[in-house]
C-alpha cells in the first residue's frame, strides 16, 4: 500500500485547447470575440491596489446588489462565485444530498458528471432525442435533483419557459438547477419562475455575455434558503472566492447596460450569419440560441475537418463521444474570425 494509491482518481473535465502561441483564431472555448465595456477597463484602470491589503467583502455584496437590482430580485437571492463552475460545483454540495440519482440530459455540459464523482453524487443522464431536444416528460421520475442548461451546451438549442416550468411542476421535492451560461444570446431566462417555484435555482455567468472569462464570475439566483445554502458550502471551503478587482470589475459590468446589450446583438447577428453559410456549405446545424453553433458535415468527418483547421490556425471544439462525435461546436467569433473560417472550410470541401 503507497500514498499513491490514496490519490484522487477522477477523469477531470476538459476545457477547450489554449494553444501554447498567439496567432490563431480561437473558437472553441465560447469566450466572447469583443472586449469588455469600457467601464470595465476603466474600473480596473482606476482600482485602489493599496485596498487589496485587506480582505475582499466575502459575500461579494456590492456584486450582488448589483445584479439584484439587474434582476428585479432583492440581494438575499442572489450569490456570487468565482466563475460559474464555482458556484454550480457549490450547487451541487449544496443541494444533492438525498442519495438519489441526480438527473441530466446524457448530451450536455460535460462538467456535471464530473462534480457528481468528485462529489459521490450519484447521477443518472436522460437521453436526448435524435435532433438533441430535451423531451420534459422523462423527468417525471424519483430523482435527487435536476440540472438542465438552457440553452444546452454543446448543442446550442433553447427552450421556452414552459419547458422548464413543466420540469419545476413534476419535481418539487428536489432542487431544479437552470443553467443558464449562454441564456443572453436569445434564450429565455427563468427568472420570472423563482417567484413561483422555491426549488429554482439559476446560474449565470459573466464569461460569455459579458466578455469576461479571464476574470472568473458567476452567480446563482434563488430563494432565500437556497441561497443561505450556498453560503454555508462556500464559508465550509473558501470564504473568499471573489477577489476585490472582480467585484469591482463585475459590478461596472452590470451598470453599463448598453455596452452589454449591443455587443450580445453583434454576436447574434454573426452567428445568423455563420449559420446560413455554414448551411450553404452543406453543414447542418440546430438553430442556435447562444454564441456558437453546433454542426455537422453530411459527407465530411468532423475530427477531419477539425485537424484541417488547426493547421489554418483556427480551433474549434471537437468531442471524441458517443452520438456527437461527427459534430464541431464552433464558437462566434468577429465577422473576420468567421470570414477566415468560412475561407478555411471551403478549402477543405
Ligand atoms: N455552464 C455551461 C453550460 C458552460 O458551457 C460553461 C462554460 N464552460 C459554464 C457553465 C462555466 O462557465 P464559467 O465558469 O466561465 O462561468
């Protein structure tokens, strides 16, 4: 017997290549092509680094206030993490504690599963049907949780609030977690449901919408209880997860409304773009709610096509798994990101 056989044994979850150089095209982490607002710079620009002396605030407060006010909801409801996996990894203790399987579609956020062994949560997945959708009606059944993205990733699909409420309607003895990472691309939020449903939960992320993966935040939203919750697993493994910079980064994020609102609708004017031509060069694809697409070649293998445009310098995301492995999730990137992709792929084809 050796410590080493005392070590973790997990398969760790895979984020998107960072490529070890600085000239390429990346899209295959989802980050936003356009910079943060301008009142984000200059928030940092402006920051006290003789404050960071002391201690940030622990519950991240003036973050949260201010996406309460954002949200309509008021500052007991809301908790800010370090990045959305942080707060969902804290959902997940938070929440999953009956024993029973934990619920999820089989084709989704492969950062559950993970969680649920690191955790010793134990999980079932559900399928999905040919064309990706969630069918609601296979979450009627005994369950510790459920957790649904919408919109779903990889697939890029949303679904409307009925959806979702017939989900919360058949399961109000364990918590419901939306997942909301890509929902400002055009999916439907659930936030108008917290009011009805006490075992919502929805996270958010800032890493997307609003340009800022490198800074790590993210939030859940929820009742009171759910939220006090949170709190107790965060003060159990790390009272400080949000750094000052961030709070103060994020709470300028949140007051500059416009800059958010028109840097989202370029992304989605790009990808109704890349997605016809996408179409127009023989992929098919699932319409998309968030900032990228999911897509694949009728006639052409997806691995193939994904090594060809690495060597362009351009990187997609490729999964090597069961019923997605001849499909590319292809972020949106700047209109001339997406000209030297479409360049790319019509040499390849
Ligand atoms: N949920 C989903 C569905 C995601 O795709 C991601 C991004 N990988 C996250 C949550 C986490 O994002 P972040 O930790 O950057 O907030």
């Amino acid at each position: 017997m050796s410590w080493k056989d005392n070590l973790i044994k997990i398969q760790p979850y895979t984020a998107g290549e960072q490529p070890n150089k600085t000239d390429f095209i990346k899209l295959n982490a989802n980050e936003n092509p356009y910079p943060p607002s301008p009142r984000v710079l200059k928030a940092i620009r402006e920051f006290n680094g003789e404050s960071l002396k002391k201690y940030p605030n622990a519950d991240a407060a003036p973050l949260a206030a201010a996406l309460a006010k954002r949200f309509g909801l008021e500052r007991e409801n809301v908790f800010v993490g370090n990045g959305s996996d942080d707060v969902l990894a804290l959902c997940f203790r938070a929440f999953f504690n009956s024993g029973k399987p934990v619920l999820y579609p089989d084709i989704t956020y492969s950062f559950y599963p993970v969680w649920c062994e690191m955790l010793r949560i134990p999980y079932e997945t559900v399928p999905v049907d040919g064309s990706f959708n969630i069918d609601s009606a296979d979450y009627r059944r005994p369950n510790g949780g459920v957790v649904i993205a919408n919109p779903n990733a990889p697939t890029s699909i949303g679904r409307e609030l009925d959806f979702i409420r017939d989900i919360l309607h058949h399961n109000r003895e364990s918590v419901v977690i939306v997942d909301e990472a890509y929902v400002d691309f055009g999916g439907t939020s659930a936030i108008p449901l917290l009011k009805e449903y006490e075992n919502l939960v929805i996270t958010q992320t800032f890493s997307k919408s609003r340009s800022m993966a490198g800074m790590r935040i993210g939030c859940a939203l929820g009742n009171k209880e759910i939220i006090s919750a949170l709190f107790a697993a965060k003060d159990s493994y790390n009272s400080y997860p949000m750094d000052s910079v961030a709070i103060a980064a994020g709470v300028a994020s949140v007051e500059d409304e416009e800059y958010f609102a028109q840097t989202v609708s370029r992304v989605i004017a790009s990808r109704e773009r890349l997605s016809e031509e996408l179409r127009a060069l023989g992929f098919e694809l699932p319409d998309s709610s968030a900032n990228f697409v999911f897509a694949e070649h009728p006639k052409r293998s997806a691995r193939e096509i994904c090594e060809y445009l690495k060597t362009r310098d351009i990187y997609v995301r490729y999964f090597s798994k069961p019923r997605i492995d001849n499909r590319l999730r292809i972020t949106v990137g700047t209109e001339q990101e997406i000209d030297a992709l479409l360049g790319a792929l019509n040499n390849f084809l």
